[in-house]
C-alpha cells in the first residue's frame, strides 16, 4: 500500500508567479498542460493567472509544505453547461483544472489524492453535486487518475482545445455526488 503524503491547498499568492513561470515552461509539463510551444514568462503567467477573475479560486498543491502543483476551480456558467449538455440551472456544478508542476511528483499516486481533496473541498465548501473536467483524449495518466477518483466519461467534445498546433479531442468526465 502507497503512503499517504500531507497534500494540501493553498490560494495563490503574488510570489508564485515565479514558480507558475518555472512549471509553465518545461516542456515535460508543457506537453500536458498548455503545448510545448506556449511556454509562460513571469509577465504571461501575471495575466493569465492573477487577473483578478472573482470566478476563480487558483491554488497551490502543497506536498508535506512543498509546492508541486497548481490547481484552480470555478462554477460552471450558462454556456458551458449547454456545451456539457447540464440543463438544471439549480444543480451546483463545478469545473476543476490542476497540474503537477514538478515531474518527479509523477506516476507516485499523489494526483490521485489531489483530485479526491478537491472533490471533497468542492462538496463540502461549495455544495457540489457534479464535478467536471474535460482532459484531452489522449492523457491516458489524467484519465485513469480521474476514474480512479470517482470520474466517469460522459461526452466526447471533438476539437475542444488548441494544443500545439491543433485542435485535440477532449472527455467531458464528470463526478457525481452521491444522492444525485
């Protein structure tokens, strides 16, 4: 059986642009999140990361007070629940995105237990009753972490997301919250 490591989050501060900036262009993290040719200075991540946007809450994954990750979520709007095909407008249905900036923290079950903390965050804080990521067809590692958390493929959303030249396939996956 795998240790449990202490994973935990904390919302973003203005000195992580440093790391983001790092993580964000590696081309090992790249490859998975964002392409390989957009690569992020210091004054990309500021823009796209600490915009301001009250929608979002952005994080840092910490492991045993070490940051490994980012992770970022925010309650589906009209549109994309039309995308989703989600019409109960009262059902509370969040979105969630996160990577593993460090790739040493790869392949040792610990995005696993980044995604079921989120998922419990996002029930127990935000009343969640779906959670939902749409990963690229082709993330295998991304697709089995989802699935063993809970996550089941719903939809495939051709041509979702530009991603190194390319418009890529993607899952729409969703979590049910028990009871639903």
């Amino acid at each position: 059986m795998m240790k449990k490591h202490s994973i935990e989050l904390r919302e973003l501060m203005e000195e992580d642009k440093y790391i983001l900036a790092r993580w964000l262009s590696n081309p090992q993290v790249l490859q998975f999140y964002e392409g390989r040719d957009n690569p992020f200075s210091v004054s990309k991540v500021e823009a796209a990361f600490f915009d301001e946007n009250p929608e979002e809450t952005r994080c840092i994954i910490l492991h045993e007070n070490q940051p490994i990750g980012y992770s970022q979520f925010y309650e589906i709007g009209e549109e994309e629940r039309k995308i989703y095909g989600c019409s109960d407008l009262k059902e509370v249905i969040f979105g969630m995105d996160q990577f593993i900036g460090e790739p040493e923290y790869w392949n040792r079950g610990i995005g696993t237990q980044i995604v079921k903390l989120m998922i419990k965050r996002l029930i127990q804080e935000k009343q969640a009753s779906r959670i939902v990521l749409d990963p690229q067809t082709w993330n295998g590692r991304a697709i089995h972490c989802y699935e063993k958390c809970g996550f089941r493929k719903v939809k495939l959303l051709p041509e979702r997301e530009w991603h190194e030249g390319e418009y890529r396939d993607c899952w729409l996956m969703e979590y049910v919250v028990d009871g639903e």
